[in-house]
C-alpha cells in the first residue's frame, strides 16, 4: 500500500510577547506561580487586525516555500482550529484563496487541541488512498480572542500561533520514511470541563451571553488536568504496544503544549527519557492546534529531530478529544 510523508514545515507566531509580568499587571497572579503550575514564561499574541486565516496563510507559504512548490499544486486544504475567522466560510477557504491553491478543496475541523494530530492522520490517509498528492494540514489558533483577560485561571495559559505540514506520497527514496499508525478516541462526558459557552446554536450570541462572558473559554481545569495525564500516556502506550515498539524505539515524543507537569507526567509514566521528550511551551503557552508544528519546528531546529528517526505526536484536549500517531520522520 501506497505510504504517506511529512515533506515540509512553516510555523508563524505573532511578534508581539505577553510576558508572565505582562499578565501581573491584569490580573492577580506572578511569575513563580505560572512558571511552577504551568512551565510558561511567555507566549505570542496577534495583533488586533490579523486573524486565523491570516497566521494560517503565512505558515501555509513558508512550507511550501520549503518544498519550493506553489499553491497550485495543493489538492486539499485542512485546518485544524478552535478560532475560525468565522463561524462560516471556513478558515479553509480563506486560506485557498489567500495562497492561491487554485483548484484545492478542503475544510475545517474541530478537535480543540488535539486538532494537528487528527488533521495529519486525515491528511496521510488522503494521501495513502491514492487520490491526493499534497495536502496542506494546518494547524492554527488565535486563542487570545477567546480569552477571558480577567480569569487568572485561563488567561495564562493561552497564545496565538500556527503551523503547517506538507503531506505526499513516500516514495522508494524515502527509504521507509513516513506513516506508521494513529490512535484516536473521543470523550464527550468530558465536554463541561472546557468549553466556549457561547456563541453557537445552544446559546447564540446576545446582550446577555457577552454581559456574562460566555464567549469566552471556561475551563475547570484540574478536572481536564487528571484527564490528560492519563490519557496522554494511555494512548501513546497502547500506540506503541499496537506498533511493537519500545519506547525506547522513539527518537523524539512531541506532546500537546498544555501543561509542562502533565506532559512530565505523561512522559514519566510512559518511561520514556526526558531529553527525548520536547517541552516548547516556556515561549509559546497553549497554542491550542498550533502546538504541534511549533514543537516540531523547535525539534528540528535544536538537533533533536532528523530524518529517520521515530516520532510520537501526542494531544488531550476540549471535548475531550485524544490521540497521538507515530511517524519515520522523511526530511
Ligand atoms: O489544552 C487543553 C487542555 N487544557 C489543559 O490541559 C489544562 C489543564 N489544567 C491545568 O493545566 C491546571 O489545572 C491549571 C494550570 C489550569 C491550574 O493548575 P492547578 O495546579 O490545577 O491549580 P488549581 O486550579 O487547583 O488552583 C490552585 C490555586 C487556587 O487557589 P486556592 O483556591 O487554592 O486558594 C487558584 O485560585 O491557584 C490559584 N490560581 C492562581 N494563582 C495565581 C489559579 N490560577 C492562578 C494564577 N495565578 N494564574
């Protein structure tokens, strides 16, 4: 059967930094208490003009920039986001027609964090069916926009930023490289712990629902942070037991950027070593579906992710969504 490959990268984050002394002057916290409960010391927040689609679209051209393709040649576009431009059209179609993908097609999808991890394994089976030669999968939040700058208890969390896979055919030169195996599963007990209230067909958008702040994400969040320990380490154990690897066999495990102690839990109830474990999130906070590709870029660019090697995309998130795929990384 035909293989799929990660042939290339882009990630963009907003210029401007919220600094954890930033959010001291907003609201009643500090520096050691985000950095001991979280492990964030900044993060990036877009500018009041750019949405979406926009960080999208630029972490869209720099990937294919590093492929050195154009647009043109893309057959389908996902994004994977929380924080669509709008409610309709999608952020996909935005994003079409912002980098010119001429006779693409695609669409959104909704999986909260766990949003890049579900958009690669659509993407590679587009891919390994045979009918799709490229495919865009995008990851990208602006979380800032839904972010209650009043609640200490979420407010520090979050940031904006985006990334980009490129996902082909692997060929005979690719030596193997590629796709190995996803692992999903949804949970929608779990859907009161972290929601945006607002905004949707249940309790659409009216003088009362902006006075009550319910267009903003609320979350109960040592309820979500027990649930993504487990299941973080539950989902990539039983992946690699399905695959017949040790963890030991994994060159890199690239978690969702939540929460530095749940990803140290995961990982430490996974057995895997720390160094083999990326943890980004000092300088982006919770990017939402962007963690991902920024994470990888990060692991690329320190060494610690080279062609050949195995890597574990791991995600817990709203819903609760989970899952986590295992590829040969082929660039
Ligand atoms: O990506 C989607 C999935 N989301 C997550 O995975 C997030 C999961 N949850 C978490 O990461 C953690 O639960 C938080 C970081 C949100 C909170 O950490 P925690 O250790 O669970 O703290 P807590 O909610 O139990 O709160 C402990 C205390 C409380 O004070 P009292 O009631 O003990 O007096 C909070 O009011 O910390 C207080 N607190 C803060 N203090 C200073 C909560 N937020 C802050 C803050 N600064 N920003």
């Amino acid at each position: 059967m035909l293989n799929a490959k990660i042939s290339a990268l882009g990630c963009y984050t907003p210029p401007r930094v919220l600094t954890n002394q930033d959010l001291e002057k907003l609201v009643d916290t500090n520096d050691q208490w985000i950095m001991e409960r979280t492990g964030i010391r900044e993060r990036h927040i877009a500018a009041p003009e750019m949405a979406t689609s926009d960080m999208a679209i630029e972490a869209a051209r720099c990937a294919l920039a590093q492929r050195g393709i154009d647009a043109t040649e893309i057959n389908a576009i996902i994004v994977c986001t929380v924080t669509p431009d709008h409610m309709f059209p999608s952020t996909a179609c935005l994003v079409q027609n912002g980098i010119g993908a001429k006779g693409a097609w695609g669409f959104d999808l909704i999986a909260a964090c766990s949003g890049f991890v579900y958009g690669l394994t659509v993407g590679a089976n587009l891919v390994m069916a045979g009918t799709h030669k490229k495919v865009l999968v995008i990851g990208a939040d602006t979380m800032s926009r839904i972010i209650d700058y009043t609640d200490r208890a979420t407010c520090v969390l979050f940031g904006d930023g985006a990334g980009a896979m490129l996902i082909e055919p692997a060929g005979e030169e690719d030596g193997g490289n590629g796709f190995i195996d996803f692992m999903g599963e949804i949970d929608g007990s779990g859907g009161n712990f972290l929601k945006m209230p607002a905004g949707g067909s249940r309790q659409p958008a009216s003088h009362e629902t902006v006075d009550q702040r319910l267009h903003y994400v609320h979350q109960e969040g040592s309820q979500v942070f027990k649930y993504a320990s487990r299941k973080m380490h539950e989902v990539c154990r039983d992946l690699l037991q399905r695959n017949h690897l040790k963890v030991e066999d994994v060159g890199i495990m690239i978690p969702h950027q939540a929460n530095k102690r749940i990803i140290m839990a995961a990982g430490e109830r996974l057995g895997i070593a720390p160094e083999r474990v990326m943890i980004n999130i000092e300088r982006y906070g919770n990017t939402t579906a962007g963690t991902l590709p920024l994470a990888t870029r990060d692991a690329i660019s320190e060494g610690r992710l080279k062609r050949g090697d195995i890597v574990l995309f791991a995600a817990v998130g709203a819903g609760y969504t989970v899952g986590a795929s295992l590829w040969r990384w082929a660039f």
